[in-house]
C-alpha cells in the first residue's frame, strides 16, 4: 500500500480517521512521531519542534540575531546554533521523507507536497463549521466561542505554515487527490471511503 497523507481542517476529525484509516489498511499512523524523529536525528531539543509544529513563529533569523545582541552573549554568535523556523521545517521535512520509506499515513505538516516526488495518496478533510465547534466544544471542554476561536486560529496557522513552505493554498482541491467533507459518512465512513480510494488507485497501477 502506498503512503498516505492526509491533510485537515482542525475539528474536521482528520486525526481520528487518519488512525482509523491506518488500523483498516494494516500501515503505520505518523503523526507527533515527526517530532520525535526530527530531534533524534537533528539533536535539537523536541520542544523546539513542539512549539513550532504546522505554524510558522516569530524567530526568524534576523529575530535570533538581534535578540542574541540585546541579550548581550559574552561570544561571537554561532551561525549553526540558532534555531529557525527553516531550520526546523528541513529537519522535520526529512524526518517525513524516512518515515514514509514503509507503507504510512502522514498527517499535515506539508507532507503531500515534501513528498510530490514519491507515489503517494494526497487526502484533505474538511467539515461544516457547526459540525466542528461542536467537536472541539467537548474534546476540549469549551464553550462556542472559545472553539470557534480556537478553530480559526488553529486552520490560520495550518495554512499559513503550508503555504508559507510549499507555495501552494492550503485546502485548494487541485493539490490533492481526495478531498472528502467528513460531515457526510461521519468518522468510521469518511475513513472507509479513503480505504476504498486507496485500494482502488492500488488496483489501477
């Protein structure tokens, strides 16, 4: 079975059916395990790689230069030692490219376009507005306001993070195979759906 990567709006439930998906396909489900590997082979702490996941920071390379002048280091700033967001974004886009080199399902992270030269399967989940308040609502214990906050942040960050690093529009159908609306089949449908598209396009080759 070939790798898979699957794109999301957040509340859509993606993750959830991302796991689904890789439990009915027997592969493997990579989603933080991008983290952890980009800090073993990188050596940069994971926190790094946690606060900087599927959105772009402010510690650009002219940010770290001047805060380490204004914070008045005693030696010459090493060039290899500051931590950018590039930096993270090369070692993370590694870190997919090893991961995917058996059968997986990848979540986010620009992994349909680190992985364009490869035969993947590129999906994006999307749901109604309504439909994704109230998953957040009761996944995080918020009220309508907070998730409808929360989602707008969340999906603004995604994508500016995806477009930023692929110059292409997050959520725009050109860029992926499948985009499917979980709000119609719900969870356990929406991941048979993506199992019966894999399976087919398995078939065709």
């Amino acid at each position: 079975m070939r790798v898979i990567t699957l794109s999301r709006q957040f509340g859509s439930g993606g993750g959830e059916i991302a796991k689904k998906v890789s439990q009915k396909l027997d592969i493997k489900y990579v989603d933080k395990a991008i983290l952890a590997e980009a800090a073993s082979a990188s050596g940069i702490a994971k926190e790094h790689f946690e606060k900087a996941d599927e959105r772009r920071t402010t510690n650009s390379f002219l940010f770290s230069l001047a805060a380490a002048h204004y914070m008045g280091t005693s030696s010459p700033v090493q060039l290899t030692d500051i931590i950018t967001d590039d930096k993270l974004y090369i070692h993370t886009a590694d870190a997919i490219k090893r991961l995917a080199g058996e059968p997986c399902i990848i979540v986010g992270r620009c992994a349909d376009d680190i992985l364009s030269d490869r035969p993947i399967l590129r999906v994006y989940v999307y749901a109604d507005m309504k439909s994704r308040i109230e998953r957040i609502e009761k996944l995080y214990d918020l009220n309508e306001k907070a998730a409808t906050t929360l989602i707008k942040k969340t999906d603004k960050k995604r994508a500016n993070y995806y477009n930023f690093y692929t110059s292409k529009t997050w959520g725009d159908a050109q860029n992926y195979d499948l985009c499917i609306n979980s709000d119609v089949l719900g969870i356990d449908g929406t991941a048979e759906m993506i199992c019966s598209f894999a399976r087919t396009c398995e078939n065709l080759k």
